[in-house]
C-alpha cells in the first residue's frame, strides 16, 4: 500500500465515521481499520525522516570535505 493510498482511505473512513449513521459494529470496523491505517503511515513517515536525516548527513559531509 502506499502512503497516498492510506491517507485517502482514512479520510474516507473519517467522513463515515462523522456521519454518525454507522451501526456501532460497522463504527468499531472503521475505527480499527483507521487505527491500522494511522500506524501504517506513522511507520512509513518515520522511515522516511531517517531516509532523510542520513542524506543530509552525507551531504554534510561532502560539503565539509569540499571546504
């Protein structure tokens, strides 16, 4: 899945969920997914703040060597 695809899905399921037309078993079924959805694009934000936090590393290190 991609991160794009879960935001899009989770505000779907937000939209659902405000409605407040959702028997509490079909709510209880949003929410989870919501949950399931939230840590995945946590995860994936994480990953690529350390992607980032390394490139600049190297690129600190490259612009001190150039010095």
């Amino acid at each position: 899945m991609k991160y794009e695809d879960a935001i899009k899905e989770l505000e779907e399921i937000i939209e659902k969920l405000n409605t407040g037309k959702l028997s509490m078993s079909d709510a209880s079924k949003y929410f989870e997914r919501g949950a399931e959805l939230s840590k995945f694009c946590y995860e994936e934000l994480k990953s690529v703040k350390g992607k980032v936090s390394v490139i600049k590393e190297e690129l600190g290190t490259l612009l001190e060597e150039e010095e």
